[in-house]
C-alpha cells in the first residue's frame, strides 16, 4: 500500500496530497530521478544534447570552429567522426562547457554508420 505525502500539484501550484507524487526536498520524485538519471547516465549524452544543453545552434558552432554547418550535423547524425586540432577541442569542450569524459561518451554514442556508399 502507498502513503500518501504531502505534495505540491505540479499543474495547480497548491498544496495537496498526491497518492502517485512522493516528494524529496519539495521536488516530486519522477523529476528528481529523472534529472539524476540525465547527469549520470552517460550513455544518454549525446552531441546534439550537448549543443542543446547549452542553447547553441549548428550554425554558431560551425562559425565557432570555423567548420560547416553540414559537418555538424553529419557528427551529429554519426555519418562522420570528428578530426579536430587539440585547439579545436578545446573551444568544442569551452562552447559546450563540457568535460573530455562527456565529450568523448556523445561521439561514442553516434559513432559513424558503416553504410556502403550508394552511387547515382
């Protein structure tokens, strides 16, 4: 059987008790968990949540790294690996305000498709 706690209604901003919400800290517990399971789980990182996590476009990081909009995207997509200068790597981790650690886990994540190459 579930306890019933005292929770704040996320949708009505009152205080009421919530027989599915328990809180931790007067945070529902399906958020807290959720945003722990996002920081720790690593295999969830991504480029394109990088780049989303910090409010960047595709465009402001190819201006950045003097690169094209469509090399981003095919990281992003897994079509190519990044080959970036140590310099380039370190403005990549600056603009994403990342660790090494999670940099080198998102490109892990989308590492290039072995599709055979279709002529036209």
């Amino acid at each position: 059987m579930r306890a019933t706690v005292p929770a704040r209604c996320c949708s009505l901003g009152e205080q009421k008790t919530c027989k599915n919400s328990y809180t931790f800290n007067r945070i529902p517990l399906q958020v807290f968990v959720y945003k722990y399971n996002m920081r720790n789980d690593k295999s969830q990182l991504t480029p394109m949540k990088l780049r989303e996590r910090v409010g960047l476009t595709q465009r402001q990081v190819s201006v950045a790294l003097d690169k094209r909009q469509s090399t981003i995207s095919d990281w992003e997509r897994g079509i190519t690996s990044p080959r970036l200068t140590l310099k380039e790597v370190q403005e990549l981790l600056q603009l994403y305000n990342c660790t090494l650690d999670e940099l080198v886990n998102a490109f892990e994540m989308v590492k290039p498709s072995e599709h055979p190459q279709v002529a036209e």
